[in-house]
C-alpha cells in the first residue's frame, strides 16, 4: 500500500493498512471494547545467510542525521 500523501504529518510510530483489514479491528474495539493485540513481521527470504537491508529516511538536516548514521554504522557492521 502506497502513501497518498497525507501520512507525512505522523510523528508516531504507524503502518497503513488496508480499508477492509482496518475495519476489523475496529469492529473489535467497538463490539466488546477489549484491547487488540498484533503482530507485524516480514517474510524475508534468506538464501544465503546474508542480512540485507535497506535505510530509508526523509531529508532532514545533517546535524540531525548524522548522529542517527553514526551510531547505525556500529549495527550495520555487525549484522
């Protein structure tokens, strides 16, 4: 599912699902008004032992992104 657009003002933590899949959770919290647990998880494929990855970011000032970068190189070395 693809960004319209509008999810760039969310500063918390969010996935976008699909209508139908959104509708059913809350179906849940209304009809019994009980907490919902989930799980995300991604089937990623691992042929060969690798970890493969990908950083995605939005521009931001370097001051900002470089003590973010300078600490994932620690991490990205070890994986």
């Amino acid at each position: 599912m693809a960004d319209d657009g509008s999810g760039s003002d969310i500063t918390i933590p969010s996935v976008l699902l699909f209508k139908q899949d959104a509708d059913a959770i809350k179906n849940v919290l209304k009809d019994d008004n009980s907490p919902v647990v989930m799980e995300l998880s991604f089937l990623i494929p691992s042929p060969d032992d690798r970890v493969e990855y990908s950083l995605w970011f939005v521009p931001l000032p370097a001051k900002t992104l470089t003590p973010l970068l300078t600490e994932f190189k620690a991490y990205s070395q070890a994986l």
